[in-house]
C-alpha cells in the first residue's frame, strides 16, 4: 500500500505517492525535490488538504 508525502520542487509544493517499500526521502530525489512534510498521509486527499495549510512563500514578503 502506498503513501503520501508532500514535496517541494522547482515547481512548488507538490504531493507525491511513496511506494510500498519506499521511503520519503527516496521520492523526493526521484522527484528532484525536498520533503517538506513527510506524513505519512494515508490517501491524497488527505496530504493535499495538508499542503493547502502551508503559508504561501509568495505572501511572505
């Protein structure tokens, strides 16, 4: 069963799946990326609605 964790990327924030027998960290180097929060969630929903709650680094200047 997968997981989910959130990532951040050139792109921004971003959730990803962790495989079965994966770790966080090795998602986030596959994704080019960093763990930001690494959950675990147990389903996407549940990590996206996490992500929502991180502050905007756009609003912080």
């Amino acid at each position: 069963m997968s997981w989910y964790v959130i990532v951040e990327t050139d792109d921004g924030l971003s959730v990803a799946s962790v495989a079965e027998g994966g770790t966080a960290e090795e998602t986030a180097v596959r994704l080019g990326g960093v763990i930001v929060d690494p959950g675990p969630y147990s389903d996407y929903e549940q990590a996206y609605d996490a992500m929502l709650e991180f502050p905007d680094a756009e609003d912080e200047d």
